[in-house]
C-alpha cells in the first residue's frame, strides 16, 4: 500500500509540474505567434491548468477504464466548486464579479445538463463526444466576443514569464507535454492499485481518489491565493476549469476512445448539478462567498466522500 501511495503522489507530482510548465511554455509560444494576452488567457492556460484532468481521462478511456475516465470528470467538478471555494473561502471571503452572471454561471448549468442528457446510457459515442467539444468552441467563442465588447486592458493576463526566450519555451512546452503522459500513468497505476487493496470499484476511484488528485494542484493555488489577497479571479477561474471539464474533457476522451461508464451512478451528475447551483444564492448574498458560506461548501464536500465510500 505504502508503495502505491509514492506511485500515485510521484504522478500528482509531475502532473503539477506538467501543467506549470506546458502553461507557461505554450503560452510564450502563443504570444509569438501574435495571440494577445487576453486571447492566451482564455485558450492556452485554460486549457492548461486543466491538463491533468484531460490526460488522466484520456489515458483511463485508452486503457478501456470509461468509468475512471468520466468519474475524474465529475468527482473534479464537485471538488473544484464545494472542496476548492469552500476551503478558499474559509481562508478569507471571496470577492465575486457580476460578470459570472452573465455568461460563465449560466454556461456552467447547462453544459453539466447536457452532459447529464448525453450520458443518460452511461456511454458516451463519437457523435455525442463530438457535440460537447463543438459547444466547448462555441463557448470559447463568445467568451472571446464578450471580453472584446467589454474592451478590457490587454495587461489582464501580462505575467514575467511571457517574455521567455523561444529556446526556452520549446523544450519546456516539450517537458510538459512528457511530464503530463508520465504523469497521468503512475497516477492511474497507483489510485487503481490504492483503490483495489480498500476493494472500491473503479466508480468511486474516479470520482474521489482520482479527481481529488487532479484537483489538488488548484486546491493549493485556491489557499495560496486567499493568503496572498489575490483571490479575486478564483471563482470565475474554477467556473471557467469546470465548463472546460465537463465539454473537452469527455469530449476528447470518448471521441478518441468511445465506450460506456457503467459504475457511475446517475446521481453523481445531479450532485455535480447542484453543486453549481448551490453557488447561485450564496454568490448573490452580499457579492462575495463569505467563511460561513465556505463552511457550508467544504461541509457539503466531506458529506459527498462519506456518501461515496
């Protein structure tokens, strides 16, 4: 058990450095293409920051484990909205921008009720891959439009590291992508091997040992960030990570490797549902995610692990 343990902590481990550095790395390469910072704040490190997400699902489709592959969908989007802005908020209160309202809060409730009418067989085809990744795009699309209209500084995503040597952002683009595949296989190798010694099924392996992995590196930014007075962006980036998750990645998933998930039960997609839809009373409450509220979140959370093992 100890060894598995190190298995599934050394994937996390270059899971974290594998999306870092394919962030920071593509970014640069995107910036010299001409893309504007906005542009590569919306694309390249959304995409980015939900890599390990992507390649763990990938990979658990390739090796025929569909359950894994849509459980660390789920299980991540219920982590993302009640672990995440809950232990934030705990932290310190979370400023929330009205302009989640518009479009983001919205997205977020019916791309999960369209992954919820898709998976209604516990199986995803091509064809119903292929519509997720399309309304990802048109998404992505709008997104774009709206922060154009709002004509917003371009300064909004300018960080030291976009100016990075083009000797340099390849060969760290290239870890990345290494660090990424490396990781999602000891990830996968080690939760499988930890979740058969306590006999889960490979349901309950997504949704909570593997998607809480995937998760982590976003907890620790979500804390550090709170503790840096730097938390404004946070709900609008764990909103935008879970719309990205629950199109792309089971979109890209299934397209690549269709198949059924036939031990996650339908109720994790409502719980994932409600999850969004608790934040909508709590977000309108004085504009911001208060401690209390933040409790009632990571409560709700701890609640979801008990109700899964």
């Amino acid at each position: 058990m100890i060894i598995d343990i190190l298995i599934l902590l050394a994937g996390l481990l270059l899971l974290t450095w594998g999306a870092e550095w394919l962030v920071k790395g593509g970014s640069n390469l995107a910036r010299r293409t001409g893309l504007s910072p906005m542009v590569i704040g919306l694309t390249i490190i959304a995409i980015g920051t939900s890599s390990p997400e992507l390649v763990v699902s990938v990979q658990a489709a390739y090796t025929g484990s569909g359950s894994i592959a849509m459980g660390n969908v789920i299980g991540s989007n219920i982590c993302n909205l009640l672990l995440i802005l809950g232990v934030a908020a705990l932290v310190r209160p979370l400023p929330v921008s009205k302009s989640l309202f518009r479009l983001d809060l919205p997205a977020l409730l019916v791309s999960s009720a369209i992954l919820m009418v898709l998976f209604t067989d516990f199986a995803l085809n091509r064809w119903e891959s292929g519509i997720l990744i399309v309304i990802t795009f048109l998404y992505f699309w709008l997104s774009l439009y709206l922060l154009k209209q709002k004509q917003e500084p371009e300064s909004a995503v300018q960080e030291e590291w976009l100016s990075m040597s083009l000797q340099k952002s390849i060969p760290i683009t290239l870890a990345g992508l290494v660090f990424l595949l490396l990781g999602s296989d000891l990830l996968l190798q080690g939760a499988r091997s930890v979740a058969a010694e306590l006999s889960w099924d490979e349901g309950i392996t997504g949704l909570l040992l593997v998607a809480f992995g995937t998760s982590l590196p976003e907890l620790a930014a979500g804390i550090a960030a709170s503790l840096r007075k730097q938390a404004t962006l946070l709900i609008g980036t764990v909103v935008g990570s879970n719309i990205f998750n629950t199109m792309i990645i089971p979109g890209l998933s299934f397209l690549l490797f269709p198949g059924p998930a036939p031990e996650i039960g339908f109720i994790n997609l409502w719980l994932m549902l409600l999850a969004a839809l608790l934040l909508l009373p709590l977000m309108l409450t004085g504009g911001r995610l208060s401690r209390t509220e933040g409790l009632l979140l990571t409560a709700c959370y701890l609640g979801y692990v008990l109700f899964l093992i």
